[in-house]
C-alpha cells in the first residue's frame, strides 16, 4: 500500500510538472516530458511540497466548507441544487486562501528561478520579503473563477452519479464505480475549467512586474500561441489524466470516510 502510495505521489507531480511546462510554454506533454528528462531526478521533485501541503489542506477546506455550507441551506428551505451550488462556490473561494502554495510552485518548477529559490520555505521568505504579501496572490482572479464554478460543477455531478447509479452490494464493485465516477466528473471538469490554469500559470511566472488583468494575460498567451483557441489547451491532456486518477481517488476515500464516521456515530 504505501509503494502505491508513493508511485501515485510520483505519477501527480511528474504530472504537474509536464502540466505546468504545458500551460506556460505551451509545448506538448511528450516534449514537456523529455525536457523534464535532460533536467535530471533532481529537477522532477523539485517544488514537490507545496502541491502536496495544498492538497491536503484544501481537500479538507473543500469537503468541509461544502458540508458545512450546504446542509444549513437546505434546512432553512434552500432549493437544494441552489444550496449545492452556493456551497460549492463558497468552498472555492475559501480554498483560495491557500493560494500562495500555488504561487510558490510555479516559481519553484519554472527554470528562472532555479539559481535563485532552492526550497519552498526559502522561496516563501524571498517573495514576501522582497516584493510583500500581496505578491503572494498574484492571479488570485482565475483562480476564485476556476475554484467556486468547478466545485460547484463537481458536486452538483458526484451527488446526482450517487443518487442515479446503482448501489452494489459487492464491496469491490461499489469502489470501483465510485472511483470512476469521481474520475470521469473530475476529468471533465479539470478539463473544462483548463483555461484558468493556464492564465493563471502565466500571471504567476512573473514576479515584481507590475500587475495585468487576467483578460490581458488570456490575450497575451492566445497571441503568442499563434491566435488559436485549440493551443490555449496544449497539455489538456496531461492534465485530464492526472485528474482522472486523482479525483477518482479522493472521491472513493471520501465515500469511505462517510461510511466509517457514519458507522461509528451510530455504535456510539
């Protein structure tokens, strides 16, 4: 289990790597991958803290911002697909607040700043010393228009998947169809809400400069990617599989949390 552990940990930041070179460069993955490469072992680990610290924290802001939003609503006459949206959009926004993770990896994973930043709580101490707080949330709009919309979308999904599919009885085949319906709404919706990514990437992999508008950076990165909306998507791809594999994941334990605090509530 915990070789599994480490070879999932391994397959998401190998992925977010190729993502991240993706949506600044605009190359395709296999060319992300081989750059990648030439940089050595050393390189694919590089920035690995602050996607994992985010995660971890955000995944539990999210589910519980969610929960704690949703069910007040609909106690006091909510529409419940109102409520769901509403908690949705609000666990975005609270999740945002862990945007300087964000910030922090794109400068460590973008070759500029591999002389200048060699760990993340060294890159955390330069920006904020250097260019104050607030730098820390640079490209803050695509992120509070990526967050609240797509868990709004994501959940809204999961629980209609919940409600429509059938329910085994057979441990194993409900796992499996929980996993594939958490990965298929988070492939799709990952990939829907792309764009934001790549804006925000952009914004971020600058640093002191004065600030732009996130329609000005959209701009800036169509007109280099030759004017065509089809390369605002290169590494789409990468980044679909790797939310395939991630939210499929987080939704089967996620099932399985409920089910163990539920039982457990209940034996009490």
């Amino acid at each position: 289990m915990r070789l599994g552990c480490s070879v999932y940990q391994h397959h998401c930041h190998l992925s977010h790597l190729q993502n991240h070179f993706s949506m600044l460069h605009g190359v395709q993955a296999s060319s992300a991958f081989h750059q990648l490469r030439r940089e050595g072992i050393t390189f694919l680990y590089r920035g690995i803290f602050p996607p994992l610290a985010q995660k971890t924290l955000s995944l539990a802001l999210m589910f519980g911002v969610y929960d704690g939003t949703r069910r007040p609503l609909v106690e006091i006459g909510f529409n419940p697909y109102v409520a769901k949206i509403i908690a949705g959009v609000a666990a975005g926004t609270v999740e945002a607040a862990l945007m300087p993770f964000e910030r922090v990896q794109t400068l460590l994973a973008d070759s500029t700043y591999h002389s200048l930043f060699k760990n993340t709580a060294q890159s955390f101490r330069y920006v904020w010393s250097n260019h104050g707080f607030t730098e820390l949330y640079r490209g803050l709009t695509p992120i509070l228009l990526r967050n609240g919309p797509s868990n709004a979308m994501f959940f809204v999904l999961r629980e209609e998947a919940a409600s429509r599919l059938p329910q085994y009885s057979d441990p194993m085949a409900q796992t499996a169809q929980e996993f594939m319906s958490g990965a298929i709404i988070g492939a799709v919706t990952s990939s829907i809400f792309y764009p934001f990514n790549v804006v925000k990437v952009s914004m971020q992999s600058t640093m002191g400069t004065s600030r732009i508008s996130m329609w000005t950076a959209f701009m800036n990165v169509y007109r280099e990617r030759g004017s065509k909306v089809a390369n605002v998507y290169k590494g789409c791809t990468v980044n679909c599989s790797r939310a395939f594999i991630s939210w499929g994941i987080m939704n089967t334990a996620y099932e399985h949390m409920k089910k163990l605090l539920y039982n457990f509530q209940h034996v009490r």
